[in-house]
C-alpha cells in the first residue's frame, strides 16, 4: 500500500489532458487530499509540496484557462468505477440532487440567492453557486450502506437551464457511455416534470411522486371510429385516492442499512402531466406499524413512480433509498475535503472547481476501497477514540486520514535505507497527527 497505487489511478485522467496541464491536476488532485486546514488553490500547492517548484499562477491557470473538459474526465472517472466496483451483470444506478456551495462576492460567476434546507436562521437562504450533481451508487464490500461517488455536475443558474434538464442531460451522458446496459436513474421529487418525455430504452428514471399529482388509467383501445383515439383512460385521482382503494401487501424492504417491514401497492397507470402517454408505475410504501402516534392520515407514507415496468417493488424502495447516499457525499466533500471553499470568480474556473474537488472525492473512496482498507482499521479508531463504541466499518473520514498518512509516509520514505534523524522523526510524527484533524 504505497502512494504509487494512487498514482495508477489518476493514470485513467492522462487522455483527458495535454502533458503539463495533466502534472498540474495530479499535484493540486495529492494537494487537495493531503490539506486539512486551507482549501483554496495556493493551498493545494501547500499540500502538495510544491508552492517552492510552481507559481501559484500555474495552478490558478489549470482552471481558468487550460484545455480540458470536467466530462471527460467525469465519465473517466465512471469508466474506473464501473469496471472495478459493480459487477459485469450489475446494473447502473445514478443518484442526481443538487446542493448549494456558499460564496461571496459580486462579481464571482452564477453566483445568486438560493433556498438552502440547511441553513440557520428564520430564513433558508444562502448566497452561492447552485450545482446539480450526478453519482454512481455503489455498494463497497465494507460498508452495510451504499455510497455514491459523484462523477458529472452542472453550475445551475436561475433563469437558465432548469435543474432537472441538466439532470437529464447527465443521465443521458452515462448511458449513452454503457449502451448494453441498462441504467437507473433516482431522484427526489425535485426531479421529475415534462422535462423527462421521450427517455431511451436504456434509461429508466425513478422518483418520489407529488401528492397533488393526477394519474389516469391507461389509454382504451382504439374503437375504429372517426375522430382522434384516446391518449388516456378515466381519471384515477391523487396518491391519496389511489391509497383509499389499494391492494396492499406486506413485504421486507433493505433500506438505510436495516431490513423493514412494509405494506406496499402498485399501479399500473399514466402520469399524463410529466410522461404524457408513457407508461410508469406508481409505488405506495407505508410502514407496517407507524413511527408515529397518529400514523399518516394520507393513507401512504411513500410515493413513487418509475418508468421501471420490470423490477419488485422491493428493489424500486431499496433504489430510492440508496438515493440518500449522494446527500452524505455533498456532507462529506464540504467537511472532510473542503470543497467549495477555492476562491476564484471566472466563468471557467467556477464551473471546473467543485467538479474538481468532487472528482478528487471519489478518488479518495475509490483508493481506500482498492488499496487501502484493512479490516484492523476500525479496531484501531475505537480502541483510540473509545466513545466510538457501536463502530463497526471506516467512515469516509476514516479513508481520507489513511491516504494522508500514506502520502505523508511515502514523502518522508528515503530513497536508500538509512537510519532516520530526530528531526525527520519528530517531523514524520507532528505530519502524521496533523493528518488526523
């Protein structure tokens, strides 16, 4: 387990960039991993080593100016997850959300107001870049909950592209890169709407439904009369009414890294509004027994509707909640690696900074998962921390300090055997508890 094993890995990015501009990305890539306090682009050189070898303009230049395409490198970066972490029969789900990156100043691009669920105060909102995002769910052989490397995003700005066509338009990207594969795509209920007619064949889209939604039965055959045929059937009415004549079934669902028991139903039908004459299903999920004292008086807990005619209800339930993978990914890019935080303003060099970073997450997880996990590991994080004492597999927290510590090890490794001074003792150890915070 050495620094060399990144180094193959960041080998798959080397098409994506001309010669010097691909020596930049993988030191400010090593730079960002290895910095725990300044996150901006000078301190990624700081992390690297190298603010004494580079001007800080060579690095501020690879974002601004430089040729090269954060989709490219994006369906690289899939390329390597798909072939190494699903199996050759799996099929490919992608988890697409957006999140806020706080900004200030007047003149940094897309920046605006935008609404912000985790914000403090009377009032949700925040002034930042709005990015949609776009990630492989992924399930690691160490890990009882799966996890989402994030591989494309888009700067949304208000007034432009909607959100949900720049989903599409990612979803589009990664099954057109796996045509002999069928690829699922889940979102919140943000994420559904007119915006998703005329899907391919390869493409499914699952999401939370709106309860003010209207569905209608399928369209009746035609009846060989004068006049245009009917593209719907009787109305159906709301979730709500749909759940007050239901046929429900209970059943077992996998989500959140437990096992439920649930009562769910299923609907044939059209969504006449968001898929026109497509046929979708519609899934309602209750629990078996409240977790609240009033239960739900809509007579359902979940809706969902999918363009998935083939797959259980089960997994459909299971899939929507692997969805909550990409919002512990968005937590943990901001807290762990920083992201977000590069101060720079021009067009090109915002939108290519967060996908950056958020490339330089999934590198991280994709590392640890390769080459870095060792089953001691967690034994060793709660016999030094012993408040930890339900911790049973590495957070990615966990991941991120042991790559540090193999950076910090092979930059201090010699070249020949030799016995090591005091200095370069005491300099290995401060490095090495500098990595952990």
């Amino acid at each position: 387990m050495t620094l060399p094993s990144l180094a193959a890995l960041l080998m798959v990015f080397r098409r994506c960039f001309t010669a010097p501009t691909y020596r930049t990305f993988t030191g400010l890539v090593a730079g960002l991993i290895a910095q725990t306090r300044r996150r901006t682009v000078c301190g990624m050189l700081l992390g690297a080593g190298l603010q004494r070898c580079w001007h800080h303009a060579r690095a501020h230049r690879s974002f601004s100016t430089a040729r090269w395409c954060t989709d490219q490198v994006g369906l690289a970066l899939a390329d390597m997850i798909v072939a190494r972490l699903l199996a050759p029969e799996a099929l490919i789900t992608v988890a697409v959300d957006d999140t806020l990156f706080k900004r200030s100043g007047k003149k940094v691009f897309g920046a605006a107001w935008h609404h912000d669920g985790a914000a403090k105060g009377p009032k949700p909102i925040e002034f930042g870049n709005c990015w949609v995002i776009a990630g492989l769910v992924v399930q690691l052989p160490f890990s009882s909950r799966p996890v989402c490397p994030p591989v494309l995003a888009r700067l949304w700005q208000p007034r432009h592209t909607g959100k949900l066509a720049h989903a599409r338009e990612m979803a589009e990207l990664i099954a057109a890169r796996y045509p002999d594969r069928m690829v699922h795509v889940v979102g919140d209920a943000a994420y559904v709407g007119e915006h998703l007619r005329g899907l391919g064949d390869t493409l499914t889209w699952t999401s939370r439904l709106k309860v003010t939604s209207v569905l209608h039965a399928l369209a009746p055959p035609r009846t060989g009369k004068k006049g245009r045929p009917r593209t719907r059937g009787e109305r159906l009415g709301t979730p709500a009414d749909l759940a007050a004549t239901a046929t429900w079934r209970t059943t077992r669902v996998r989500r959140y890294g437990r096992t439920d028991t649930v009562q769910t139903a299923e609907i044939v039908c059209l969504w006449y509004g968001s898929f026109h004459t497509r046929t979708v299903r519609v899934v309602l999920v209750r629990d078996d027994k409240p977790r609240t004292s009033n239960g739900d008086d809509r007579g359902y807990g979940l809706p969902l509707v999918t363009t998935d005619l083939t797959s259980s209800a089960e997994e459909l339930v299971a899939r929507y909640a692997a969805r909550w993978s990409i919002e512990q990914a968005f937590a943990d890019a901001r807290q762990v690696l920083g992201v977000g935080e590069a101060r720079n303003r021009l067009p090109q060099a915002v939108r290519r900074t967060v996908p950056f970073g958020l490339i330089c997450y999934s590198l991280v997880a994709l590392w640890y998962t390769l080459h870095g996990h060792a089953p001691a590991d967690t034994a060793e994080h709660r016999a030094r921390a012993r408040w930890y004492t339900t911790k049973t597999e590495p957070s990615y927290d966990d991941m991120a300090i042991k790559l540090r510590r193999v950076q910090i090890a092979e930059r201090f490794r010699p070249r020949a055997p030799y016995q090591a001074t005091p200095e370069e003792t005491h300099a290995v150890l401060a490095a090495w508890a500098a990595a952990g915070t």
